[in-house]
C-alpha cells in the first residue's frame, strides 16, 4: 500500500532495482561540508549537478528499475526533479539509516529483488561498478562498496534485514565496520565493490574535477560546474574579479 507522502510506484518487471538515497537540493541540507569552500547557493547548484548526472548514470544501465528514496518533505520537489520514469518514495524515520532501512523493506522484502542503494554525489562511477554490483549479489547476501574514509558509497541486498542499519556510526570514520559487524552477526555473505571516494570536501573537488576534464561526458552538468569553479577561483588567486554566475561569491572564488 502506498502511503499518502508517495509519489506513484511504477511497476518494472526487472528483478534488479537502483535506488539513489538524496534530498531535495536547498541551502543548508545538502553537502554542509562544502559550506566551508563555496557560498550556499553554490553548494545548491553544485548538488543540483551531482543529482542530475546521478540519474543520467542510473538511467544508463538495461533492465534496471531506478527510484529515489528521501525525506517525506523532499518527495514533491524531487519528483519534478526526477521526471516521470523515476520513482520517489517517502522513506519511514529520519536520518540515513532509516532511508537504507526504507530501501529493502521497500523495494526488497517479499520479493527477492537484488537492490541496491547508493549516493547521489556519485556521478564519476564507472556503470561497470553498479552492474557489477549485481552480478555480486547473485552470489551474496549483501554487496558494499568501500570509501576511502571509512564509510560507504553503496550498498545492496536481496531482501530487508531491518537491524542492519542500525544508527550508530552512519556518516562516520567507522561506518563500514559497524555494517560489516553486524553483517557478521547476521551471519550475511559479503562481496564488495572497488573502493571510491565520496565528494565532501573540496580535495574532492579538486580530484573530481581533474577526472572530469578528461572525460567530461561522464558527468555533463558536473563538468560544466566544475569548469566554472576552478576558472573563478583561479581569478581569485589572480586578484581578477570573480564571475557572479552560478552563486559565486565576488572576489573570494568561492560558488
């Protein structure tokens, strides 16, 4: 049964479902640790970018139902965001680990649907890593994909294991091992992705900006943005005024 703060569910015979965990891109709710390095607005556009390349990747992969789960007041604005061929469900409780919770009761429990769940910041991914993701868990009970600070940008399962996610530890150094500590008291089989990087600061700005210079159509509207952030902030250093477009800040570099 749907519940009243969800949008449609479309149907999809694909046994494989991509679910992107975001939120609705407003000032102050969206990567808050770039706030440091770019205004607000900038943080906004950049995000808006990250979410927009995100579900092109999504999109790009055969047979693959692709949905996005959120806050239940992020559910209207997303939806618009996403377009009609995306589903956008209202997960239950707050915080990420009740959005993963929300993921496999979902979309995995009863079904046996290999499901899988990831960020979106996460358009420099390989699609090889999410279809290779799936053909693990045609092995496994679970399949993680590592980041290089202790966390983790993805995670599936085929079918909901409610205690999994417990919210200790999300967002932290130490959230891969909790999920693999509980993973073996649930005494869950675990194959993994190769290792990536999430985009929190900006030295992830930075790299992810040189990948994108050399293979721009990976991430379009990232690269666009990117181009435009290290051009100001290169006026910056200059002592040239800085572009007011896209939200920077004039004369600091910053977006």
């Amino acid at each position: 049964m749907k519940s009243a703060s969800e949008t449609v569910v479309r149907s999809s015979d694909s046994d494989r479902v991509l679910v992107i965990m975001a939120k609705a891109p407003r000032p102050g709710a969206v990567k808050t640790r770039l706030v440091s390095s770019l205004s607000p607005a900038g943080v906004t556009a950049f995000y808006c970018c990250l979410l927009d390349d995100t579900l092109a990747l999504a999109r790009s992969l055969n047979d693959v139902e692709v949905a996005i789960m959120c806050p239940e007041t992020d559910v209207n604005e997303l939806a618009q965001l996403a377009g009609s061929e995306v589903s956008v469900v209202a997960q239950e409780g707050e915080g990420l680990a009740a959005g993963l919770t929300s993921v496999f009761a979902h979309f995995a429990e009863g079904h046996q649907r290999r499901t899988i769940a990831f960020n979106s910041d996460s358009p420099h991914l390989p699609r090889s890593i999410l279809e290779d993701g799936f053909e693990t868990l045609a092995a496994h009970d679970l399949v993680v994909g590592p980041t290089h600070d202790g966390g983790y940008y993805l995670v599936g399962a085929k079918t909901s294991h409610p205690t999994l996610f417990a919210g200790d530890g999300m967002g932290t150094s130490s959230a891969l091992e909790r999920l693999l500590s509980r993973a073996r008291t649930l005494d869950l089989s675990v194959g993994f992705a190769d290792r990536f990087y999430d985009i929190d600061i900006a030295d992830d700005l930075t790299r992810l900006a040189a990948e994108l210079r050399l293979a721009p159509a990976r991430a379009p509207r990232t690269a666009a943005w990117l181009k435009e952030w290290e051009l100001a902030a290169e006026q910056s250093r200059t002592g040239a005024r800085t572009s007011t477009r896209m939200g920077y800040r004039t004369g600091t570099g910053e977006l």
